[in-house]
C-alpha cells in the first residue's frame, strides 16, 4: 500500500506583499548607477559571479539599451558606470 504524505500547516517564507527581493540584475544596476559607478570587484561581491559572467551581464545591459561607460581609476581598476538608461534622452 502506498504511504500517504500528511501537509503540516500551511506556512509561508515569503516577503512581504510590499517588498520585492531584488534580483543579481537589478542590483547590478543599481551599482552602476551609484555616483562614481562600481569597479569588478565590488560587481563581482554584488553578484556572486565570475569576472566573466559580470561582463556578459555588462554585455547584456547594453544590449537592452543601457550606456555604460568605462574607466580607470588612479589604482587601475576599470570602472564600469551607466551613464543613460533606456528611453531616456542622450
């Protein structure tokens, strides 16, 4: 005879109607946006990912339209910075 599964009570793990779990991408570009933009480093703490993966997303975000600029710091790390968004007058 088949065993039966029993559910407890219904419980839930899930955030607040009101607050939505931000994504690797949103917070990619939140980064980018930030005054003074991000270098790999900090995109790479942010995400998780690889240096590889950070510049395919890079890759992807000027594909849906995104501007991002790069430039070297005095250390010289390369700092990677949205300067226009989609739809938005250049």
């Amino acid at each position: 005879m088949p065993r039966q599964l029993t559910r407890g009570p219904a419980t839930s793990n899930a955030a607040p109607a009101d607050t939505k779990p931000a994504t690797k991408s949103a917070k990619l570009i939140e980064a980018l946006s930030a005054k003074g933009g991000a270098n790999m480093a900090a995109l790479r703490s942010i995400t998780g990912w690889q240096a590889h993966s950070v510049r395919a997303a890079l890759t992807g975000l000027r594909k849906r339209g995104y501007t991002i600029t790069r430039t070297r710091a005095e250390d010289g790390a390369t700092i990677y910075a949205i300067t226009a968004v989609p739809g938005s007058a250049s």
